[in-house]
C-alpha cells in the first residue's frame, strides 16, 4: 500500500475505522467503541458483518467457514485462535458458521469443511482446506500476506 493509512474494521462494533499503518503493531482503538481493533481472537461473523469485514478492510481478513458439527471443525479451533494470537498484527481472524449462514457462503462454493481464505478488500486472495495445526496456518497465512 502507498498510502500510510489503511481501514479496518472493528470485531466489536463493525464500524469502518481509518488508522496509521504504523500503529498496527500498537494499541489502535476503535473511534467508535473504543474497544481494540486487533484483539487476536477470532471474531464471529454473521451475514452483515461478513460483508463488512471482507468488503471493507485493507487490512487482511482470514475467514475459517466451519460448522458446530465439523468434527475437524471443532479439531483445528485451538489451533486457529492460537494463530490468529501469533498474527494478530498481520491479519484480522473471523469464523463464519456455515450451518447458520448458508448464504453468506454460498458464494464462494465452500465444498468442505473447514475451508480458511483470505480477504483483502472484497477480493479472495487465497483459500485452504482441511483441519491445520498452528504452525502450517501461520505459515500459510504469512505466505499469503
């Protein structure tokens, strides 16, 4: 990016927030909520957020789709909450349920599940499947990124 500022949007609130390049590895806040904008904890998405979230943000968005009945689902969560804390100044970390959010996934032609992609400005910059341990998703995601 050539511009020193980038938006993000807040796990919190979803509000659409403006910040310094500079002060990803900071404590940024939300101008809205005030609450912190990388958290390092994977935020659950819904339908509207989801839109936020992927259409919105320049900071990088990784997306696990996964269902409450996914045995690999419930499997690699630890292991995803763990890299979204290694990452957490590289990459904003979302689930979306695919049992509860059908539509929102059809789009992007999820066919198993746990399925992980990266967004960055509405775009898909690339997906993975299958249960990871925390090691291969930070490389995979720090390859992407």
């Amino acid at each position: 990016m050539t511009d020193t500022t980038m938006h993000i949007v807040c796990p919190h609130c979803h509000k659409t927030n403006r910040i310094a390049a500079d002060q990803l590895g900071g404590e940024a806040n939300c101008g809205n909520c005030h609450q912190p904008l990388l958290t390092g904890e994977p935020v659950a998405l819904d339908a509207e957020s989801f839109g936020k979230h992927i259409g919105r943000s320049q900071f990088p968005v990784v997306v696990d789709f996964w269902a409450p009945w996914c045995g690999p689902c419930r499997m690699m969560a630890p292991a995803y909450a763990q890299a979204a804390q290694t990452l957490r100044t590289k990459a904003q970390f979302a689930k979306l349920d695919t049992e509860a959010h059908p539509q929102t996934a059809a789009p992007f032609n999820i066919r198993s599940i746990p399925t992980m992609a990266v967004f960055r400005e509405g775009k898909e910059l690339a997906r993975i499947s299958g249960a990871l341990p925390a090691g291969e998703i930070v490389r995979w995601i720090e390859s992407v990124v």
